[in-house]
C-alpha cells in the first residue's frame, strides 16, 4: 500500500518550508556527488508513531507569472489532488487574514481531511491567539511553534488519526510493476496506450492509492505486468502544467510502488535540467531504469543521430551509465515491441542474487589488478564481501578502516561487479563496513 501523503498549505511566509523541515527531519538534500543529480525540497518523507508518509511542501511550488491569490488556489489545487490529508498552515500573530479564508474556501471544498496548524505561538501566553482559527470549520486549530519545535508532536497526533488503515500488501510477487514516468508532454499517456495495445489481456484494474489512482494489469508473452498509475494516466488540469515541480509529485507517487521505472525524454525537444531531477528521484529510489526516448519519429535524422543523442544522454544522465536506452514512437507504435522484453530483462537484474564465494573472487581478482589506497602509512584492506539484499542488489565489503574506502575505489568495485554479473538497468549498493561491525 502506498504511504499516506500529508500536504502543507497556507498563504506565504507563515512558516511552511520550516515545519516541513521539522518534520521531515531536515533530511533534504544531495546524496550523492554525481553531476546532474538534484533534489527539489517539495517533497520528503516523515514518520510518526511507526507510520511512514509523504509530505508536500506547496511552498516550494512557485508560479512566478501568476497573481499571489492565484498562486495559493494553484498550491491549493496541488496539495488537493495529490494529498489524503491537508495541514492548513496559518499564522498565530496575524489571526484570520482574507487570504487564509481564501485557501479555506478551496480546501472546505475538497472534502479532504484538514488539520489546522497556527504557526508562530511561540510560548504559552500567546495559546489564547488560536481561538479566532475555530471560525474556520476545521475543528480544533492546533499551536505550534517551527522556530522552536514545540507543538508539532499534537498537530500530528491529529493527522495521524485520517490515516488509512494498514492492509496487506498487494503486490503480486509474480507480477512486474513499472511506472512512466517524465515532465509534462514528453508522451506518457501516448506511450502507456502504446504499451498496452490492442492486443493486451488486461488482468485487474484496482485502486492503488486512497485517491483512486488505477494501476492497470495485463500478460504479454506469459508475463503479468502492472503499469503504475502515472501522471499520463489519469486527467490533468490546467494547474498540473503550469509547474514542472508537479511532474516531481507524480514521479514520487508512482516510484513507491514500482519495480522498474521508464524515464521518458522527448526526443524532438531534447534534454533538460528538469529531466535530470525526475530520473535523480529513479535512482534515489533504487528502481530499476529504462531511459525511453519518445517522439522518434519526428526528429530529423542521419546514420550519426541516434549516437549523437545517446552520447548526450550519458553525459547528461551520468548517474544512469547502468540504464538501458530506447528510441521509440509511441505515435507510431516504432520500437514499442522492444520495451517490455528490455522491462522483464532490468526486472530479473534488479532481483538478482549472486553466491557470495563468488562475489569474493570478482572483488579479490579486481584487487588484485587495483590495489587498495592508501592514507598516510595506512592501507585499505577488504576482508570479505557479501550480498545482503536485492532490489537493488547490495553488496556489503568488510574492511579495516571504512574511512580509507575512497569512493572513486567504491566506484571502481562497483564496476568490477557490474562487469562479472549481468546487472543492466539496476543500480548497485556497495557499502563499505568495519570488520567487527555487525
């Protein structure tokens, strides 16, 4: 089952970014130093008495051309598609501005669950502040403080309550799920209807998030196979391309309950910073990656085209040297038949498993030709190596010092596996531990 998503929403400079850092931990930013991988801070992950959920920041969603009233009804519209629960967040010090009842007007309508949190009550003497906020109709406004972190705990307690209830996993052990995914009008829907063809056995189609998002089933070749409901597979409004930010929101909804993902550029327009982001979130996630070029048909080609492109999607996509990639027109159905064998094949990488004597010879015999480095008269020495889990593979190297595991080394082991063992459009795990570690 998918994580509750949880979304923070109210006129500007009440506090959002900050108690959106509160509850996520301040856990926002780069994780990896590999060129062309960014993070937006518009969405992150909390938890809270032992449930994970998803948490929208709308202040990190910006119309620049737009009127201010415009843009909160537009963060508004944002947080109600995508949200099961709203924190309407309002200033204490103000009490009830005309802007605040403008966001409330569109959340009243809704029919979400909303939890009203006033910011800025900073000591016990200001709680008599929150009284005016009960005129709202949202039942019992809650006071916090972001600055200093009190209140927060209560205002959650609350929020928790509207979660949905926890059900058993649905996901279907012999069924390959993957999602489309890509900024607005690179060709999902176009491709996703391609995918599936006149000739698909559509097995289910079910609910795969309490808004009624549907994940369609069918079997190729004896396959089961389930498309992750995408952004192109449900009806978009206006709001939905008026921020390239919103694409983020759809591509973190449909990672969480994918195997294999199909990053999607538009061959005619070519590559951007913001296809960079949305396949950054594929490789955070650790899913496997296919990058799908769309609309091949209408670029304008030679014998060198297509290497051409592809060089340029290695320099721009380095972190996804490992990913597969395919030219195809959904328009006119060329080089579709070629998709699903390439998901089916990243699937197995993706889960694959390999014995760990062997995995101790590749790592012995890359050694061997690679010396470990060295830091001052201290030298890196690998005891053993293991896999401890799949999806993606992850590869645990005991040593000495896991300080003197340089990861241009930890990169050069990585590569070493990827050639010994067939791991095409999966990314690898490769952590370095100390040898008493546990």
């Amino acid at each position: 089952m998918s994580r509750p998503v949880v979304a923070i929403v109210g006129r500007p400079n009440v506090g959002k970014s900050t108690i959106f850092n509160r509850i996520v931990g301040e856990r926002i930013a780069i994780v990896e130093d590999i060129p062309g991988l960014t993070r937006d801070r518009i969405y992150g992950e909390g938890e809270w008495l032992n449930r994970a959920f998803s948490l929208i920041d709308t202040g990190g969603i910006a119309f620049d051309n737009e009127p201010l009233r415009e843009q909160m009804r537009l963060q508004a519209e944002i947080a109600i598609d995508e949200a099961d629960i709203i924190i309407l967040l309002v200033n204490g010090r103000d009490g009830v501005t005309a802007a605040d009842e403008d966001v409330t007007n569109i959340l009243y309508r809704s029919k979400k669950p909303v939890v009203i949190g006033v910011n800025k009550v900073d000591n016990p003497e200001m709680h008599e502040q929150i009284y005016d906020f009960y005129r709202l109709g949202f039942g019992e406004p809650f006071p916090i403080s972001g600055s200093h972190g009190r209140g927060i705990g209560d205002m959650l307690d609350e929020v928790f309550t509207y979660f949905p209830a926890v059900r058993e996993d649905e996901h279907d052990p012999d069924s390959i799920h993957f999602a489309v995914i890509g900024r607005p009008n690179v060709g999902k829907s176009s491709l996703v209807n391609a995918i599936l063809g006149e000739e698909r056995v559509i097995v289910s189609e079910h609910p795969g998030t309490t808004r009624d998002a549907i994940d369609t089933g069918f079997v190729k070749d004896e396959q089961k196979y389930r498309i992750v409901d995408t952004a192109g597979m449900r009806k978009r409004g206006k709001v939905y391309e008026n921020t390239e930010k919103y694409s983020v929101l759809r591509a973190q909804r449909a990672l969480e309950r994918a195997n294999v993902v199909l990053v999607v550029i538009d061959g005619e327009e070519g590559i951007i910073e913001q296809d960079k982001k949305i396949a950054g979130y594929a490789h955070e996630a650790g899913r496997g990656v296919i990058i799908v070029v769309n609309k091949w048909d209408a670029v304008a080609k030679d014998d060198k085209t297509m290497n051409e492109f592809t060089e340029k999607i290695r320099k721009g996509f380095a972190f996804l040297a490992y990913a597969p990639i395919l030219f195809v027109s959904a328009k006119t159905n060329q080089r579709i038949q070629n998709l699903l064998p390439v998901v089916h094949r990243v699937a197995e990488n993706h889960q694959t498993r390999v014995p760990t004597h062997v995995i101790n010879d590749v790592i012995m015999d890359a050694v061997s030709m690679n010396p470990t480095p060295t830091s001052g008269t201290k030298r890196l020495r690998i005891n053993y190596a293991t896999q401890v889990a799949v999806g993606p593979p992850t590869f645990v190297i005991f040593v000495n010092d896991p300080e003197l595991m340089h990861f241009s080394y930890r990169r050069f082991l990585e590569n070493s596996l990827r050639e010994a063992f067939t791991f095409e459009g999966s990314p690898l795990k490769v952590l370095a531990r100390k040898k008493s570690d546990r």
